[in-house]
C-alpha cells in the first residue's frame, strides 16, 4: 500500500519534471534522448564528486592550516 | 491642465470611498501628471499592477462613479525562468528534427520548396514557420475542434485522434456529448436553436430564403436591413447605425473611409488584428500608446498638436483615437472617462470598437458607455459586433447621421460586400428586442445580470483558488496565466479529458512567455455549470500546478476594512 503512494509521488513528481522541461511536448525517442543526456551529465558530476571530494577537502584544510 | 486637476480637492460633492477603504490622499500622487497612479491596498505586493481609481478629486474630477479594479499580477521570475528554459529546449529540438528533415532521415509532412527550387530565396526559414513546424503542431490537437451541435452552455464535439502526432487526425466516428462550454463568445447566450429568436429567423428564411445575392447598394437592400438599422441605432443611443456582414471587414474596410493620409491615428498596444489592418490600409500615420496607458495617450496628443505632422509641421488634418471596449485577451475594460475627457481637450475624434463589451457590460447591456454612464453622443465613431453577444454575426457602426449617409457610400465593405443574409438579420432583431425589453418580457435583463453575477462568482473564485487571472473585475473575459509551453497543451487536453470545452492561446496571439486560457462566461451558464467547471479547473489546476498567485485571498467578500490600519503604513 505504502510502495502505491510512493510510485503515485513519483509519477506525479517525474508529470511536473516533464510539464516544465517542455518534454510533455516531444516524442517518446525525443525524451529518451534528452533523459539519457541528462542522467549522464549529472551521473557524470555526482562521479566526479564522489571521486575527488576528500582530496578537495584535505586541500581546503591544508590551505587554513588545520591539519597537516 | 493635469497639475490644475491634480491639485484640486474633491470637487464638494459626495465622494464614494474606493470599496478596499484607501483614503484619498494617500496614494503616491506626489508626481503630479498622473491620473493613474499606484495605490498599495495592504495585501498587495508593490510590484504588481492593480489599479484602484477612486472617485475623487485625485482621479480627474470624479470621473469614475464605481471603482476601476483591474489586475495584472506579475509573472513569477522562476516561472519565467522556467519557461525560457522550456522554450530553448523545444528550440533545440527544432533544429534537431528539422536537420532530420533535412537531410530525408525523417518524412517531412510540412510544405517544403520543391528540388528545383533549392537556390532559390528560402521560403521556409523564417521564425514564424519554425515555430508553426515544431511547436504548434506538437499540441495542434488542441484547437480546431469540430463541434456538431449548437454552441451553447454545452456542446458536442467530434472525437478524434492522431497516430502520427498531430499531422493527421482520424475521426473514431463517436461523439464528445454534453462539454461544457466555456470558450465561446455567447455572453448573453443567444446562440441557441430554441426559443424565440430561433423561431423568428425559421419564419423569415421561409419567407425571404437565404442569400440575397447583391450588396446594399444594388438590389440588397431588404426592408429586413432596414429595420435592423433602426433599432441598432435606438439601442445604441445615436442617431444611425449602419451593419455589415463581417464583423473584422467592419473594422478593416471603414477605417481606411474615415482617414486617409495627412491623418493620425492613435492605436492602443493591444488593439485587435482588424484595427490594425484597418489603421494600415487607411495610410496614415500610426502611433501606438501603452495599453490602456492615459499619460501615454496625453503625451502622444499633446506632441501631435504641438509638432504637427512630421517634416512640414502642418497640423494634421484628423487625429482619431481607436480603441476597444473590452480587450478579448486582457479582459481589461477601456477607460473610457478618460479618453472622452482628453478626446474633448485636445479635439480628436474616438472609435470605440466594442466587439466583446456590447451586451455584456452595462446595466442594461448596452455596452461600455452604458458601463460607465456616459452620453453615447461623445464617441464619434461606435463600432461592435453581433457575433458575440447577440449569436448573429456580423458588424455595426454607429453614429451622426451625416457620418453614416458618407459611410454609405465610401466604405468598401457597403459597396462591395454582399449583403448580411436574412435569418441572421432576424436573429439580431430578435436578440435587440430581447435585451431592451420591447418583446414585452424581462428576459434580456435578467440574461444581462446573471452575466454579472456569474462574471464576478467565477473572477472570485478563481482568485481565491490562486490562480493569476488578468482583467477588469468586471469583464466576462477571464484570461488565466500558465505561461509554460507544455502547459498550454496539457491543460487543453486535461479538461476535455473532464468534459470541458476550454480555449488555450500562446503565441503569436500573446506575448510568448504569457500563455493564457481564456475562459468566456456566459449567461446560460448555470451556477452548478460554473461550481462544476470551477471544481474541474481547481483539480487540474492542482494536476499540473499553474496556481501561480502569490496572494491567496481569503474567501471573504463582506470583511469589514479596519480603517486605522494604514494610518500605521510609512509610504
């Protein structure tokens, strides 16, 4: 019951995601197209993240001398 | 003259408080050559455009004997982020598709230049046809809609559908029964095929058929026209009248016999797409005022008196001022003291084309001078049309008599255009007769007051619901915002999902970012038609989240205003 709700939350956020994206307008191909552009872009960035955050951070405090 | 009528006080009479309660001095009028000016009720945000005229001295002299409430709330700056970003995303796709296209990856359904005419200057390219190629068509489905039964409060549609997304549609053969209806122009709703007006245009096509197969001039001209003519010009207040079968012709083919070149013509931004034509093909020169903008007007006919015409400086030969009653995609109503007030002081000549206002404003329906109540002798030129509020078609001019008898013979459309076909002459005298009460019954007033009371339940509701609805509180035209492409699409298709009959504009008609549905409140409208379209509206609106409005107001119509609130306000 509670997995319903939440596949109805989703349906309607994933509505309003393609309301405002102009993509209620396009084809399904269209869609497909722009959707995997985009999961890879921010897949790609969430990646680039993951990957070098803690270097990014040990550099921040090495720069305010917090830490050797 | 505006810092004279700035600084006069209320003229001594009785001053009818503004209904928010503001007190007449404070209202920013520091500037003086406003008679607009900014009023700023509490529950406002400064930015919006609401417009309060009180009757006082601060307004020009009390020209106004009922508050002037119009609001144009302003777009919401992530929405129209939103919709930039929705549109440059369809744009890409343009391009994508139309590379397709190009290169035959993909079947062009569109008009293309032949092979043989690939050197030449390209046809296609421009915006206009881009936009037609990849925007229009992707949400076609949502205009054109075949009906197969009278337009009334409800009406029937033909089902049909498209397999190959909106270039081709297919008719399923089923019958869409029962939409409500709330897209046509059926003010006073007369577009009906029972009743008395149906009756007696049955009655008159037996007796005189249905062409008439001449213009006015040659042998058109039926005792049926006549008539028709006479009680035109008595409902309208002046003193001849003249009609003309299309109501756009009206305006397009007469204004070119009023002036000519040497003449000025003075256009309201928002002036419909047959004023326009008409102000070109006349030849003069045109100059456009902000919509509805009177220290727009003033400075415009104040620069044309003082510098004449542009390189000789001769004073124009005519300057006429065209405007409209109510503005079909604003829903905001002419402010019409005031233009016969600067009509008279500078002495320019006024056309009022009161296509959407006549019968649906007034207390008596005759229109936005009744609205008001103005002697109808100050417009010089009164234009309308039949098609809206009488369920004829067609359009009228109204005026002195010297100034039909040279529209007579000088305008193209009484000199070439066939005469208006008798059943429709009926309709018009019936539905005249109806409004004035000279059929013996009542039935025209009531028609004309459930109209307002249904335009001010539903402009209400909407507004408490949060929707960003334009217009004059008065207007039976409620143009509500969506503003993002896909939206204007969806919301079409969702309501006919529901069974209501909704008109979705975008562009070219609007602005681009404001896309709007406009909705047209008729007097066959019942209250559970409108509590049942409203609740529709309400779920939809939710569906697709266009609840835009950033002030929620309280559903309250008779709160006592506590006046000492803005004693505390710091302007």
């Amino acid at each position: 019951m509670a997995f319903e709700d939440v596949w109805k939350k989703i349906s309607w956020l994933y509505y309003q995601y393609i309301l405002v994206t102009a993509l209620y307008m396009l084809e399904p191909w269209e869609r497909a197209i722009f959707n995997s552009i985009l999961v890879s872009v921010a897949g790609m960035a969430v990646y680039t993240g993951y990957v070098f955050m803690p270097q990014h951070i040990m550099a921040i405090l090495h720069y305010f001398e917090m830490v050797q | 003259m505006t810092e004279s009528s700035a600084n006069k006080p209320a003229n001594g009479e009785v001053c009818h408080r503004a209904k928010n309660g503001v007190k007449p001095g404070r209202n920013g009028f520091v500037k003086n050559h406003h008679h607009n000016h900014h009023q700023q009720p509490m529950y406002c945000y400064p930015e919006d455009k609401v417009q309060h005229t009180a009757c006082n001295g601060s307004s020009g002299l009390g020209l106004y004997s009922r508050p002037f409430i119009e609001s144009f709330e302003e777009t919401p700056m992530l929405v129209a982020v939103l919709t930039y970003m929705g549109y440059g995303i369809l744009t890409i796709f343009g391009y994508l598709r139309d590379f397709l296209r190009d290169w035959k990856i993909e079947r062009c359904h569109i008009a293309r230049e032949r092979e043989e005419q690939k050197d030449f200057v390209p046809l296609y390219q421009d915006f206009e046809n881009f936009y037609t190629r990849n925007l229009y068509m992707r949400i076609r489905d949502s205009w054109n809609r075949p009906i197969c039964s009278v337009p009334g409060a409800k009406v029937d549609l033909v089902e049909r559908v498209s397999h190959d997304y909106n270039w081709t549609f297919d008719y399923t053969g089923r019958v869409v029964e029962g939409v409500i209806n709330m897209g046509s122009y059926n003010y006073l709703g007369f577009a009906e095929n029972t009743g008395y007006c149906a009756d007696a245009s049955a009655e008159v096509t037996m007796k005189y058929g249905v062409g008439v197969a001449s213009t006015r001039q040659e042998m058109g001209n039926l005792d049926r026209h006549e008539e028709m003519e006479e009680l035109v010009a008595k409902f309208l207040g002046v003193e001849s009248a003249m009609a003309f079968g299309m109501g756009f012709a009206t305006n397009s083919m007469n204004i070119p016999a009023l002036t000519g070149k040497g003449c000025l013509i003075l256009s309201d931004e928002l002036n419909h797409a047959s004023l326009v034509l008409g102000a070109r093909l006349s030849g003069s020169t045109i100059r456009v005022f902000k919509h509805n903008n009177m220290q727009s007007l003033e400075k415009m006919l104040r620069d044309a008196i003082v510098h004449g015409q542009p390189r000789t400086h001769r004073p124009w030969k005519k300057i006429l001022i065209l405007v409209e009653g109510i503005y079909s995609m604003e829903g905001s109503i002419v402010r019409l003291p005031e233009v016969i007030a600067l009509k008279k002081r500078y002495r320019a000549y006024l056309y009022l084309d009161e296509a959407h206002s006549i019968g649906a404003l007034g207390p008596g329906g005759r229109g936005v001078v009744d609205y008001f109540g103005l002697d109808p002798r100050d417009v010089d030129v009164m234009m309308g049309t039949f098609t809206k509020s009488f369920g004829a078609a067609g359009g009228y001019i109204g005026g002195r008599r010297e100034l039909m008898e040279y529209l007579r013979s000088h305008s193209h459309s009484a000199v070439y255009a066939a005469s208006m076909s008798p059943p429709v002459v009926e309709q018009i005298i019936a539905s005249m007769k109806c409004i004035m009460g000279e059929d013996g019954t009542t039935l025209g007033l009531d028609r004309v007051q459930q109209l307002a009371e249904n335009t001010l339940y539903f402009r209400r509701r909407m507004t408490e619901m949060g929707f960003i609805i334009y217009g004059n509180n008065d207007s039976p035209v409620v143009p509500m915002m969506l503003y993002m492409p896909a939206k204007i699409g969806a919301f079409g298709r969702e309501m006919l999902k529901r069974n209501i009959g909704v008109v979705v504009v975008g562009f070219p008609a609007t602005p681009i970012i404001e896309s709007r549905a406009r909705f047209c409140i008729s007097a066959a409208h019942t209250k559970d038609m409108l509590d049942t379209a409203l609740s529709v509206i309400s779920e939809v609106g939710d569906l697709l989240q266009v609840k835009y409005s950033r002030h929620r107001r309280l559903p309250s119509m008779d709160r006592v205003v506590d006046h000492s609130i803005y004693d505390q306000i710091q302007d």
